[in-house]
C-alpha cells in the first residue's frame, strides 16, 4: 500500500481503477469523475457505526464495522477483481482514514497494487475549489440576450477546433424558469464542481475558453466563486439579435413541448413578470401561439439579462451583430474576429 497525493492521483488516474469506499450516498453526492464505487458500509450500516462512535466509544463502533465489514471480505475481493482486473488501483474514502485503510490492507493481500489517497475525498475538494480560484485559463465570455442561440454557437465553436466549457451541459439547465425543460435532473452543486474541474483541467491553459455569459445560479447549481470571478474580468462577445429571430429561434426550441411545461415555468416567474402578461402568455399557449408567448418571455428576460451583465467588469466588451441566427457561420466569424483582437 501507498500513500499518494490529489496531483499524482489527477495525472495517473486514466491509468489505474479509482474505487471511492464511501457510502452510496455519499458517493452520489458528489464524487470524483471516473471513481468506481465500492462501498465499505450501506448507507444504513455508516449511519449505525457513526452513531456509536459518537455516542458510546470508538472502539465499541470499530467492532460494528467490523462485524458488518467482515462478512463480506470476499465480496470485496471478488468486485474488485471484476472493477479492475489488471489488480492496479487507487482507492479512497472521506478523509483517508480507516475505510480506505482497511479495503486497502485486503485487496493488497489478494495481490493488488494499491494507492491510497492521502486526506481522501475531503483533499481532492479543498484542492480542486483552490484550483478554481488560481489556475490560469483565458476565458473568452459569449453573451447575448435569452434566445441568440449561444448553446448551439458554442457546440459550433468545438467543432470547429475553439476550447468550450459548455455551463449549461454541465448543470443540465438552460439557466431560466424555463431551464429545466427536456432536461435530466440536475447534479449536485458538489458534483457539478468537480465534472466542471474535470473539463477545465483538459484544457490547453496557453488557448483561449470559450463559455456562456451566465448567472452565478444555473438552475440550482452556483458557478465557483474562484472561476466566477475570472469569468466577470474576462473579454465580453455580445450577440445583437434582431427580436424576430430570437423568438423564431425560442419556439424551434420549446414549441415541442408539452404546454404544462411551459405554464408552469410561466407561472414561476408571475411575481416579476406581472399578472396581466402571465395571463397573457397563457392566453397566447392556449391558441398555440408560441411566438407571442416567447415574446412575453423575452421582455422580461431582456431586462433580467441587461442588468446581470451590467454588474460585471468584462474588459473588452465587443458587440456582434447578427441578422440571421446561422450557428456556424457565426462561430466561424467570432473564431476571425477573436484572432484579429488577440483574445
């Protein structure tokens, strides 16, 4: 057995199984990108080991581990082998104490090669929300009212061969009332923070990162406050789309789906949208009028969208203006345009 640090266990972890011996719920609630999980204890039995800890004595909670754990040391064995059958692993826990400790010891006598990770999961958090805050990345920020069709300009721009950090992918939220629609439940915060450290930590750090100008909040999910802050002094690119093309572009996306949705997501933003317009707006899905909805959505996302970015600091702000909303041939305009303005 081996102790290893975060950095060793980041740079050789596509070459070795990462098995996290926590609980399942504490593994989905956030664990580290490509882990494998081989929990020690159940849910129930953690809960039970941790109360008699507490409230009676470390050694009486040890022999309760050791009662539930020690009934399954060949299951243990035989789903690692299954997990990783070259026998090379990492493994860890919550702090790197005695489950990764003790799963460590048995799968090194069925002949594994083990690291363990020193601090466990706890110092893969502290090292990656450090990282947010210090690693160099050149961001660049496209922004544009609700319905310019930045997701879809971004998806361009990857194709085209431009480094992107698609937030909204990452958050499984379009980052409006209407956000969640046709999309998967979303993470945890703490699990979003850590598949964003995974993107960013791909990136070439010399190259320019495309992202969308969002909120801090994506549905449920907050950005870091590290990488925030260096998203709100970075270069600004903002889409100017005629209103037309905006609400063309919004029911292609949402007409599709099934009304109940889409009035609800109204009904969640009445209080700052204001009763008349609501009733209006469902008046309007009600006939099928889909562009007279999505134009009642963009007068007060419009608002919504001009104040947020006003309280950045983007240096240099940049306006583009755009009559067709033509994903690629955009993307390739603001590759030229990037390159001419050194960004």
């Amino acid at each position: 057995m081996e102790k290893i640090g975060v950095e060793r266990l980041l740079k050789e972890q596509t070459e070795r199984v990462l098995l996290d011996v926590r609980t399942p719920a504490e593994f989905e609630g956030g664990h580290i990108p490509g882990a494998q999980n081989l929990p020690l204890f159940t849910n129930e039995e953690r809960a039970i080991v941790g109360t008699m800890y507490k409230q009676q004595n470390p050694e009486i909670a040890f022999d309760k581990g050791l009662e539930f754990a020690g009934a399954r040391m060949s299951w243990y064995v035989k789903e690692a082998k299954r997990l990783a059958p070259d026998r090379n692993v990492f493994i860890h826990c919550w702090r790197g104490g005695k489950r990764s400790g003790s799963l460590a010891w048995l799968l090194g006598f069925a002949g594994f090669e083990v690291g363990v990770l020193e601090g466990g999961y706890k110092a893969y958090r502290n090292y990656i929300l450090n990282e947010f805050a210090v690693r160099p990345i050149r961001p660049v920020v496209l922004g544009g009212p609700t319905g310019s069709g930045k997701t879809e300009i971004l998806r361009c721009l990857r194709e085209a061969g431009e480094q992107v950090i698609d937030l909204e992918g990452l958050a499984n939220h379009k980052g409006s009332s209407f956000g969640a629609i046709g999309e998967s439940p979303q993470p945890t915060v703490e699990q979003f923070e850590n598949n964003l450290y995974r993107e960013l930590s791909l990136m070439d750090p010399t190259r320019r990162v495309w992202v969308e100008n969002e909120s801090r909040a994506i549905g449920r999910i907050f950005l870091p406050d590290g990488l925030w802050n260096q998203f709100q002094r970075s270069p600004l690119v903002k889409l100017d789309v005629p209103m037309e093309e905006r609400v063309r572009f919004l029911v292609g996306v949402y007409g599709a789906f099934p009304k109940e949705a889409l009035e609800d997501a109204f009904r969640r933003i009445e209080r700052r949208l204001g009763g008349q317009h609501l009733k209006a707006a469902l008046d309007a899905l009600e006939r099928n009028d889909f562009a007279t909805a999505a134009e009642i959505a963009l007068r007060y996302y419009d608002k919504s969208y001009s104040f947020a970015t006003s309280k950045g600091s983007f240096d240099p702000v940049l306006i583009w203006p755009v009559q067709k909303l033509d994903p690629y041939q955009i993307a390739n305009q603001l590759i030229t345009l990037s390159n001419e303005r050194g960004l």
